[in-house]
C-alpha cells in the first residue's frame, strides 16, 4: 500500500482524541509545513482518489506549486507522525498500569530517585490485577533486582532472595503461558481449516487435540492470560466436537474471567476482541434459548458499545439483529417481525462499512429469518447476485446461504391439479450449486444427498413425486449419524435444514 493511502485510512480511522495527538506533535513545529498541508488535505477528503489528493497538492499554492517529489518525502514524514501521535494517545494502552509503573519508575531513575523508583514498582507488584501480561511482572521484578543493589534497605539479602523466587514464578508462569499459546495456536489452525469437520485427518487430529493434557487442566486456578487462552481453547474443542452445551457453559466462565479486567480490556487493542466475545455468548444462548443469560449480556453489550465510535454499527448490527433472532428460535415470528424490521434496515444503512466477515453472518441470519416469514424478495435481496461460481471447499457459511436462497425459490412452488410448478430459475441455482459441489474434493454426504434431491425436485412437476422424495431425504438424513457423520448437526445450528424439509413435506400433504 502506497504511504498516501496508508496516510488517509490512518487519518480517517482516527478518533477525535487521535486527531487532538497530532495537532499536539503539529504544535511543536514552527509555522505550517508541507506536512501540515498534507494532513488537512488527507482530512477533508470523502473518498481516496490519488490523482485528485496529487492535483489538490500541486495547486495548493498557485505562487508556489509543490512538486510531486516534495510529496514522496512528506508522505513519509506524515506518517511518522501520524504514528507518534497514536502512539502518545495509546501510551499504557498495552500494559496498562504495569506499563505506567515502569515508565513512572524509569523517571525517577533517570533523575536518580532510586528509592520512589523502588516504591513504585513495589507497589505495583502488590497489585496482582494489574498483569495482564507476564512479560510485564518479569520486567518489574527484574527492575527491581537492579535497584536493590544501589538502596540501603534493611535485610536487603533477605529482600533479594524474594525476590529472585518471585522472579523465578513469573518465569513459570511464562513457560506455562508458552505451552498454552502453542497448544491455542493448533487448534486455532484447526479451527480455520474446517468450519465443520468432516474429513476423516481433521476428526482425527481432533481426537489428539482432545486428549491433550492442558485440556485437563483446571483454569481457574491459572494465572489470568494463560486462563484465558485456555478456557478459548476449550471452547474452540467443544465447537468443533458438537457440544453446544459444553461450549455455552465455558463460555459463560470465559466471560466472567474477562469481566474482572474489563478496563484494561475497553480500553486497549482487545476492545474488539472482547465485545465479540460477549456477542458470542449472546449467540449461543440464542440457540440455546437460555433467556436469562441472553437478556443479561444484550443488556451488558449495549452499555459498552458506545464506548468506541468506529466500531459501534457493526455491534449495534450485532445487537439489533440477535434480538430479533432470539425469537426466530423460538419461532414466535410474530414478535420476531418488527425487531427483524429493524435490524434489516439498519445493516442496509451500515452495510457498506461492515466487514466481509461480519456481513456474511448478517446476511445469512437476516435470510433464514426472512425465510421464515415467507418474506421472499428480502431473502432475494440479501442473497444478491451471484456474477460466478465459487468453488465449496467446505461446507461453510456460503454454502449455506446459497441453499437457503434454493429453499426459498422452492417454497413458492403452485400446484395445479396435482401438478407442482416450480418459480422460474429454480433448476438453474440447482445447478449451480451441483457445479460448484463438483469442486469439492471430499465426498460430503449430506450436501451430495441434499443437492441431488434438489435436482430430481427440478425435474419432476409430480406433486406425489416431491413428497416421496423429500421424505426419502428426510429418512437419509436420520441415518447418517448412525453412520458416523455427524458434521451434519453444525449445519443443523446454522441453518435447520432437516425442519424445513419436514415443513415442506406437511406443506405438500395438505395441498
């Protein structure tokens, strides 16, 4: 990325404090310099278009045009800057208070207050709350073992030796943070290779994952980083094995063990990080129903979503759209319509700021919940247009989506004296889907099964034949946990595919 456009995002992408940061480096400059110019021209700009930023450049001062190679420097010099400023307005962002008692510590030094550099990081290490982050407590205590040597304390060897064991926990502590990030890190690997896990390796390496011996370990008796890293982990194990209910309940404990340093967290780098575990929570006791526990984090998230301006539509999409979700797994539709109403028009305003990753999840809920009030243009319309076909390597989110939208073109189907017409294009995204499924170089039961009952749908206008057929698949999908595929429950939690064909088949009954 070239430094101009880095220098816009980074202006753009800033807060009003960020902003106050840069004019306070700005202010130590005498008089405005290209620099300056560059920045107030970056600020104004809507949208980044190079060219216009380079002619806006060169004319800014018609008496004395700036060149093009006084650019190249100052786009440099600005984003040094730029990186300054946020770096004053982030001072303590990372480590917190353990962090300022270094900084305050090595003030004292530098002056040679030996002793109120003591104080203060003494003090520190009294105060457990405040690491965060084990390399911090390593750092105070060896700064304080620096600083013995040049006090007059009394039993200063006996204050020495406590230190050093001091020291030598925090080095345990480290070592065992480092077997858990490694550990964190496999499944994490995991985790991104297979949404759902299907292939024979994958269920394989997760049995050896699950037999790990962190997986034993107890983490509410770990200090807080490597806790945290572990009880992820274990979430992460639980998804992956289909235990909704054990995923749920350490979720619940994550959440409680994050809360006790929540203003470190709001206030730092893992702001997002830590909202979106909340939004996680909220989730799983969505599906779950477990109303309570819903209630009490929507309630939570709304209080700390404001708290970052840029990052709030994307929660509030979040927020809006998991109230009117807690009431499609309920199926209380009537209730769920005006909140979805809500939530739809919202993340139509927001949606061309919202991440890929966040705007597929909005899409996918905001269709099946649309689906399930027959409100067939809006799936349309969420589904959008398809220019080409993208290969399913696994059976992910866009897979499902993709047979949401097939299910809703088949729901419109007309039967006229026996006969079952089905709406125009519906043996066409058919065939897309087989298409891209023939891309995949696994063979996935419950898609190959799903698409070719789609396809005989497409070519029968026999209203006997479609409900013999769905009723077959119904019956194959019953079975194919007893043949050890049971990657299918996944889906079931993203899209409840096996009660729509049971919907369908009663729909065809009665007709």
């Amino acid at each position: 990325m070239d430094n101009l456009e880095l220098n816009y995002l980074l202006i753009q992408r800033s807060s009003s404090e960020d902003l106050k940061a840069v004019e306070y480096v700005f202010s130590k400059q005498k008089g405005e310099t290209n620099t300056q110019i560059l920045f107030n021209l970056l600020l104004e700009e809507k949208v980044f278009d190079a060219e216009r930023i380079i002619n806006r450049w060169r004319l800014f001062d018609k008496k004395k045009p700036l060149t093009t190679k006084a650019l190249e420097n100052t786009k440099t010099n600005l984003k040094t800057i730029l990186l300054e400023a946020i770096g004053i307005k982030n001072q303590f962002v990372i480590g917190g208070d353990a962090e300022k008692a270094l900084y305050h510590a090595e003030a004292y030094i530098q002056r040679q207050f030996f002793m109120q550099a003591f104080q203060v990081l003494d003090s520190a290490l009294e105060d457990n709350s405040i690491f965060m982050y084990p390399n911090y407590r390593v750092t105070v205590i060896q700064k304080v073992l620096w600083l013995l040597p040049l006090l007059k304390l009394e039993a200063a060897e006996k204050k020495r030796e406590h230190y050093l064991v001091f020291l030598q926990s925090a080095m345990d502590e480290i070592q065992l943070f480092y077997e858990v990030f490694v550990f964190n890190n496999a499944v994490f690997e995991l985790v991104g290779r297979n949404v759902i896990m299907k292939s024979a390796d994958s269920k394989a390496e997760l049995r050896n994952l699950l037999k790990h011996n962190l997986v034993k370990f107890n983490q509410d008796k770990l200090p807080h980083t490597s806790a945290v890293y572990l009880t992820k982990t274990k979430i992460n194990l639980h998804y992956l094995a289909s235990e909704p209910l054990k995923q749920f309940d350490l979720q619940m404990d994550f959440c409680t063990m994050l809360r006790k340093y929540d203003k470190q967290y709001l206030q730092s780098s893992e702001y997002l990080n830590y909202v979106g575990e909340f939004t996680n929570l909220a989730t799983l006791a969505v599906q779950l129903q477990k109303d309570r526990i819903f209630s009490i984090t929507i309630q939570y998230l709304k209080s700390i979503i404001s708290l970052n301006k840029q990052y709030f539509p994307v929660f509030q999409a979040q927020v809006l759209l998991l109230e009117a979700m807690q009431y499609y797994y309920t199926k209380n539709y009537e209730v769920m319509l005006p909140l979805l109403e809500k939530a739809d028009n919202y993340i139509v305003k927001t949606a061309a700021g919202t991440p890929a990753l966040h705007s597929d999840n909005f899409k996918l809920g905001l269709m099946k919940c649309w689906l399930a009030v027959k409100n067939y243009p809006k799936v349309k319309y969420w589904f959008g247009n398809r220019t080409g076909i993208k290969p399913i390597v696994r059976l992910d989110s866009y897979f499902i989506i993709y047979v949401i939208y097939v299910c809703s073109l088949y729901e419109q189907f007309i039967i006229q004296n026996k006969t079952l017409v089905l709406p125009n294009g519906f043996k066409n995204w058919v065939e897309n889907l087989r298409s891209m499924q023939k891309n995949n170089r696994m063979f996935l039961p419950l898609e190959s099964a799903v698409i070719e009952t789609l396809m005989q749908l497409a070519d029968s206008d026999k209203k006997e034949m479609h409900l013999k057929l769905l009723t077959v698949l119904a019956k194959k999908m019953q079975q194919l946990p007893i043949l050890g595929h049971v990657y299918q429950e996944q889906f079931y939690r993203i899209f409840d595919l096996k009660g729509w064909i049971h919907e369908m088949i009663g729909k065809l009954k009665k007709k």
